[in-house]
C-alpha cells in the first residue's frame, strides 16, 4: 500500500503542494521526460485547462488520460504493422510450408 506524498509545485508563479502516490509522481516524472517539460510547466498548463475539481485531482485524471491515450496509440500502430506485413508473413508460411524451409530461408526466398 503506498503512502501519499506531499510536494511542492509552482503554478503560474505561485507555490501550492499536491499530495500524490509515489507511483503517479514517478508517472508525472515520466510524462515530464516525454514531453521535454518540467513538473512547473505541466502544472501551470494544466491548471490552465481545469475547470472543477481540484489540481491534485486533475492531475490523476490527467496521468490516467496520458497513458490511456499512448495505449491506444500504441494499439494502433500495432495493428497498422500487422496488417502491413500480413502478406509477407502469408508468403513466408506458403514458401515455408511448400518447400519444406526453415523459417529464415523462407524470409530469404520471399525477399528474392
């Protein structure tokens, strides 16, 4: 079970503190890193965006969000890949299967 902690955040100039669990602080840290942004920074643009609630909450919604939404990037870039290499998988079994080749050999004989 992990404990909330509090640290201190600026936001549009002014110091406030969120109390968070570790493991969404490591989250925010790693948004921070992808996005090239400081903890300030995405605070600040956060806050601007926030229309209830309060900046601790928004926060967690927001991690959620962020990583929901990189899933789903990553779903689809996945299934883009498959079915772009659907046909070449389909001629590697085909030349696997007629000619008795290992799976590299067959990779070969499909490029040429």
């Amino acid at each position: 079970m992990s404990t909330l902690v509090n640290k201190n955040v600026m936001v549009d100039g002014h110091r406030t503190s969120m109390r968070l669990e570790p493991e969404m602080w490591d989250a925010l840290a790693e948004i921070c890193a992808r996005e090239r942004c400081n903890i300030h920074q995405l605070c600040s643009q956060l806050e601007l965006n926030r229309q209830s609630s309060t900046l601790t909450a928004a926060m967690r919604v927001y991690i959620m969000n962020y990583f929901r939404q990189a899933m789903h990037a990553m779903v689809a870039d996945n299934r883009a890949y498959e079915v772009a290499m659907s046909p070449m998988m389909t001629s590697m079994q085909v030349a696997t299967a007629n000619k008795g080749l290992s799976r590299r050999d067959a990779e070969v004989a499909v490029r040429g």
